[in-house]
C-alpha cells in the first residue's frame, strides 16, 4: 500500500501526502460513526476519533471538547441556529486548526485551519463537514474490499 | 440556458451550494453572452471570471436590497450575514463579505475570519500510531466502562472516567496525555 498519484502524460504528482486505516461503524456513546477517522483537534495532545461526514455542512464540536481547547478557540461571531441529524442546536463558528493524522511510514499528518460550529447541546462524535473543512483539501476512502485494510488519503490542495 | 439565465433551482432548500455550482460551470462553459450576467431572486450578478467563485445564492434576495447600497451600518450586514450561514448559503455570505471593507466592524471581520475558506499544510511527519491494539482493546474490554470516556495508548488503558475534560485534566497531570487516544463508550 503506498500514496496515490495522479498522472499526466509522464508526470506524475502525490494526490495524497499522508493515510491512516479508519474504522467503520464504531459505536460512540449513542452514536454510530460510519467512518471514523483519527485526528488531533487544535493544540490539544491527545486524539480523538471523529465523524467524517461529507453531507455535514459545518464541523462541529462539543461543549467539553471546547472546554479543553479554552481560550484556543477564540472569540465567538454570536450564535446561530443549525440543523443536525440530531435536530435543531445553537452554535457558534470558531476557527481551529484540525490535524488528520498519518501512521507511521504513511506519509504526513495534515493540518487544516478551518472553521467549525462549537455548541454545548451538541452531545454527538467531533464531526468533520465539508464547509470549512474539506472544502480545500483532497480525500478518497479506499473500503479495503481485497486487502481488508480500510486506508483514508488525504492530502492538501495547495502544493 | 444562454444569455441571462434565471436559476430557477436557487430556491429549493434541498440545493446546495455545491450542486448548484456545477450547473452553473456546464451553462457557463457554453453562455456566448459579452457580459457574463445572470439573476436570481431580483438581483442581477455580472461576473468578471469564472462564476464557479461566485455560487448561486439559494437565499432569495429582494432587488431593494443591492449590495452597497442598503448595508452601510454593521448591525444591517451582520443580520444579512447571519441569515445567510444559517440557511446555508456560505459561499453567497463569502461573496456577500468580499464587498464590505474591513474594518467596518470587529464582529463583521470576525465573520470574514470564520466564514473565510480552510487553509491547509502538511507536517513534517506522521504522528498517527497503528490504532489495532486500540481497536482490540476496546472490543475485549468496553463493556466494563459503558458510558465512560476511556483513554488509551497502544492498547493500555490510561485511565476512564465519566467527563472527558477530567480524564483530560488527571492525564495531563501524570503526563500521560501524549499520544493518548479518547474513545466514548457505546452505551446500552
């Protein structure tokens, strides 16, 4: 297993600068995660597993989460309203940086500085969404259907 | 869908931005027009490039309400802001702050900073271990701690307790939190 590439012509280029195995349908709580990805959250050391949800507007992180991080987090714009599968929460937009981390040998971990809704009544997993998100970086699932290793790429846009 | 294409699609609740852009991308590519100009909910776009930057917005938008004209004080354009990211239309927000100088206000140049796109960067290296023994350790042993916030590092439990931010705060202080993988418990 090793990095994915494009080509043209000739040439070909890294799409992906690092990948980790994922974990599908890991219970949390309540909740079940269909694809759990590891990722570090802010300067926090620990690691956590979040929701890797392409259909999520926003990230979105908990009340205890936010705690942690303190004043990290910044100033808050004022809270708004979202929509949830878990219906309707308040929340505010922060911008954090998110770190989606490589194994060992598997390249590097990338670190985004994006945006994500931090909400106290949210009691759900960390969740990554597309907007502020994945909206700039590259991402591709392979479901380890012949070698029965789940491997999640991903890699920065930008060069 | 030449000329001045009016999306009718704009005012469904159930289209993204996302989906929305690529309809525009395929009109955009065969649209011969001089000006590159389209309306949605009254108001008129001209775009100077490509409008894949410049998404559709789902928002409707009365015509009185041109952008620059009756958005002079913060309150007015915050509102309008706020609007907009809670219906999801996050791109027309962007668009919609692109017009508006910095410095009107310090809650308006928050929302630019919140609202602004993700940027990324690669580290120097990987710092994810194989998580299997993890994984391993969780399917053995879970349902002695259903309910808890449980810590973990290559398989060895670090330590468990019902809050996370006091798991978090007893590792720190045993300097164990490094590295350290925070798993909730299924509960029943």
């Amino acid at each position: 297993m090793g990095h994915l590439f494009t080509r043209f012509h000739k040439n070909c280029k890294n799409w992906s600068s690092g990948f980790a195995s994922f974990l599908t349908s890991h219970k949390q709580g309540f909740h079940r995660l269909s694809v759990a990805i590891r990722c570090r959250i802010g300067s926090m050391e620990e690691i956590d597993l979040a929701l890797l949800d392409t259909g999520a507007e926003w990230s979105v992180i908990d009340g205890e989460t936010a705690e942690i991080l303190g004043d990290e987090i910044g100033p808050s714009s004022g809270e708004i309203n979202i929509d949830t599968r878990l219906g309707k929460l308040r929340g505010a937009l922060h911008r954090v940086d998110i770190t989606l981390l490589a194994e060992e040998g598997c390249g590097r971990d990338l670190t985004v500085n994006g945006t994500v809704i931090v909400s106290k009544e949210w009691d759900g997993p960390i969740v990554l969404g597309y907007r502020g998100f994945m909206e700039r970086i590259r991402i591709a699932l392979d479901p380890g259907f012949l070698d029965d290793r789940q491997v999640f790429y991903f890699g920065p846009v930008d060069p | 869908m030449k000329g001045s294409p009016n999306y009718g699609y704009a005012d469904s609740p159930y289209w993204n931005d996302r989906m929305a852009i690529r309809v525009v991308i395929d009109d955009w590519e065969n649209d011969e027009s001089p000006n590159k100009r389209f309306d949605c909910a009254g108001e008129s776009y001209t775009f100077d490039q490509s409008p894949w930057s410049y998404p559709v917005p789902k928002y409707p938008i009365k015509a009185s309400s041109s952008i620059g004209t009756n958005f002079r004080d913060g309150v007015h354009i915050e509102k309008r802001i706020k609007k907009l990211v809670e219906s999801g239309g996050i791109s027309e927000a962007r668009r919609f702050l692109s017009f508006i100088q910095c410095g009107v206000s310090e809650r308006i140049d928050h929302w630019r900073r919140v609202l602004a796109k993700p940027r990324s960067r690669s580290e120097k290296m990987a710092t994810g271990a194989n998580f299997e023994k993890d994984a391993s350790w969780l399917v053995k042993n879970s349902f002695k701690y259903k309910d808890q916030w449980v810590a973990l590092n290559q398989g060895l439990l670090l330590g468990s307790h019902k809050s996370r931010v006091e798991l978090h705060r007893r590792l720190k202080k045993a300097g164990k939190l490094r590295g350290a993988m925070f798993f909730k418990v299924e509960q029943e």
